[in-house]
C-alpha cells in the first residue's frame, strides 16, 4: 500500500463518520475539550484545507469556519481538495514547511492520517459509534506518536492531554486516544 492508500482510507472512515451525523449530533461534546463534533469537523477540514499552504501550492488558511451551512459536503469537498494535493508529482520528495518544521512531502499524508484517526476517535466516540477505527493504521500512528513526544510533559492548553489509561482489550485506536490523552465521553 502506499502512503495515498492510507489516506484515501483514513479519509474515507471520516468521511463516513462525518456523512452519517444527523442535525443534533453536530452539538454533541467530544473528548476534545471546549470542541463539539461540528468544532472537531471543522478543525479537521481546516487541516485539509492548510495543506496547500503547506505544499507550498495555496495560501494560508486562517483560523475560521470552513463548514458553511452544508457541513457534511464542505467537508468532503475539503477531503478531495487535500487529495489534489498530495496526489501533485514530486511532493512526496521535496521539503515542505509544517509547523513540525522542514519535512519531506510524504509527512503531510502521515499528518493527515494520524488527524483522521485521532478526531474519528473523537467523532465515533462522541456519537456512539465504533472506535475500532483502522487498527493497523492506528498501530502505525500510535508508534508515530510515541516515537514523537515519549513521555515528554504535555502543558495544559496544548493539542493533547496527558496519556490516559486504556481500557483493557482497547482496540489500537482506543490506545491511540488514550496516549493522545482522550477520555471517553460517550461510553
């Protein structure tokens, strides 16, 4: 599989998740403190939409609404946007600028799929659906992740809380959840 397989894949689970909410389930909290699923949403089609920038190929994408009054389409449209994107000859190869820093191109797809995965936890989590969210590309994040902060302190206000204890038997996206510090809210 290549790294456009495990994103058409991740997106593809959100996609779902996002395409069967009904009109209450936008406002349902999340394990995203201060976020409801619509926030979660759109924070996600924010990072689709950031990609372009940070290819180098689109401006920067400020901090606002990108869901309009159609949620559900703009995000699958900010799906296929980012596609376009990583799908561009070369990129996999050349340096992009992320606010990880300089990385080959190829890091923004493994950005994109470890985001899926952590909010489609929040989203199925949130919603009462499965969590069991694609365990070998949560295997692969979760590995990613802890390569990545360890068991450095994470300051209250940043991205992710303090790992949590999985429960036993939790799927790998639940130990991806916990270690990004997620606590169940619908379970």
């Amino acid at each position: 599989m290549t790294p456009l397989d495990d994103f058409d894949r991740a997106a593809s689970t959100v996609t779902g998740l996002v395409s069967a909410l009904g009109g209450d389930q936008w406002t349902l909290p999340t394990a995203c403190a201060d976020w409801d699923v619509r926030a979660v949403v759109n924070h996600l089609a924010h990072g689709n939409t950031k990609v372009a920038f940070w290819a180098g190929s689109g401006p920067p994408a400020p901090d606002g609404d990108y869901l309009s009054s159609s949620p559900a389409s703009a995000f699958v449209a900010s799906v296929a946007a980012a596609r376009a994107v990583l799908a561009e000859p070369g990129l996999f190869s050349r340096t992009v600028t992320t606010p990880l820093g300089e990385v080959p191109g190829v890091f923004l797809v493994h950005m994109r799929v470890n985001e899926y995965l952590a909010h489609g936890w929040d989203l199925a989590d949130a919603t009462g659906a499965s969590t069991d969210l694609l365990p070998d590309l949560a295997e692969g994040a979760l590995e990613q992740w802890r390569s990545r902060f360890g068991s450095a302190p994470r300051p209250p206000g940043g991205p992710f809380g303090p790992e949590v204890e999985a429960p036993p038997g939790a799927t790998a996206a639940d130990r991806l959840a916990a270690f990004l510090g997620r606590k169940a809210v619908n379970g």
